[in-house]
C-alpha cells in the first residue's frame, strides 16, 4: 500500500483525465498503475 500525500489525485479527479490516457498496446500489460503515474507525477511539481 502507498502513502497517501495531499498532491495525490482523488479518484474524481483521476477520473476526468482517465479518457486521455491511450490504452495499452495490444497484447501488452501495463506494468504500473496509471493512478499511481499521476499520483507520483504531481507529487513532484
């Protein structure tokens, strides 16, 4: 389990930039997850 930090998105947010994301490529798996990409992503800024 990760550490919850006030940047973190919510999930409505997260939600609104979900359409955005292109989906994996076929035949592939993602190995992250995407919440925790942008979670991370804007922790930094």
């Amino acid at each position: 389990m990760s550490k919850v930090y006030p940047s973190n998105l919510t999930q409505a947010q997260f939600e609104l930039l979900q359409d955005l994301i292109p989906d994996a490529k076929p035949g592939g798996v993602r190995a992250v997850s995407i919440y925790g990409l942008f979670s991370m992503r804007f922790s930094m800024c």
